[in-house]
C-alpha cells in the first residue's frame, strides 16, 4: 500500500456568499425563517406575559397569606387569654 498525500482545498467563502447561495436556491427560505421567527416572538410573548401573570398572583398569594397567618395568629392569642381565664375561674371555684 502506498500512501499518497492527500491535497487539502482551501475554498476562501464569505458566509454572506453562502446564504446568497442558499436564498437563490431556496427562494421563500428568507420568508420561512422570518415567519417562524415572528412565531417565536409571540410565543416568547405570550410566556412572558404568563410569567408576569404568575408573579402577580404568587404576590398576592404571599400576601394572602401573611395576612391570613397574622389573623389566626391573634385568633390563637385570644383563645390562649380565653382558656388563661376559664383556668383561672376553675381554680377560684374550687
């Protein structure tokens, strides 16, 4: 077996030339790719407006619930008072 040097081919393409290349070929390719980006934009859109509407509601959700929390943290104070005082009045009448 012998071994040959293989020649390398240096081709020197501008990118721009290429894509000229491909648009020639493929003429609605530009079209194409400029509908499925406007396609991506709007479902970029669209979750960015879920994001902003799940924030929102986890805002007011923690805030729901903090204020829920303090509620029933002064519900248990004034049931601890309550069964302080009931306790008291047992032991005064026994």
């Amino acid at each position: 077996m012998s071994s040959s040097p293989q020649k390398r081919i240096s081709l020197n393409v501008d990118a721009d030339d290429v894509f000229q290349m491909i648009d020639d070929y493929v003429p609605d390719r530009k079209e194409a790719m400029e509908e499925k980006l406007s396609e991506l934009n709007i479902g970029i859109s669209r979750i960015s407006e879920q994001m902003e509407e799940l924030t929102r509601c986890y805002k007011e959700f923690v805030a729901n619930f903090v204020l829920q929390q303090k509620v029933l943290r002064e519900e248990i104070q004034v049931l601890r008072r309550d069964a302080q005082s009931f306790r008291s009045d047992l032991q005064d009448q026994s």
